[in-house]
C-alpha cells in the first residue's frame, strides 16, 4: 500500500518537471524522481540518482521539445 502511494505522488510530482527553466534543475528533479523510483522497485538508489539525473538534464535538448 504504501509503495503505491508514493509512487501516485511520484508520478503526480513528475508532471512539474516540465516547468523547469534550465538543465541543472530538470536534472536535479531528474535524480530525485530516479532514487524515488529505484527506492520503490528495491533498486540502487545511485544508479537511479545518475539514470534519472542525466536523463532530466537531457530533456529539452532537441529543438521543439520545450516552449
């Protein structure tokens, strides 16, 4: 019950990402969503940080992705 719980907020919490202005903060988000996420599935939490950090700070790199 409570992984379920976290992992609602987790992806509700996800949405906001988007609204960040620049790499480092979309990475930041990105390496606390991924250790939340690894945290959940009994994962290591540094490999989720460093999968989810990169993949965040490389949102919005292709043209046309973000306003």
């Amino acid at each position: 019950m409570q992984k379920s719980i976290i992992a609602v907020a987790l992806l509700s919490v996800m949405g906001l990402a988007g609204c960040m202005q620049d790499p480092l903060s979309r990475g930041a988000a990105g390496a606390v969503a991924g250790a939340a996420v690894a945290d959940i599935t009994d994962s290591n939490l540094a490999t989720g940080a460093v999968i989810g950090g990169l993949a965040g700070a490389a949102s919005c790199t292709l043209p046309g992705q973000c306003y």
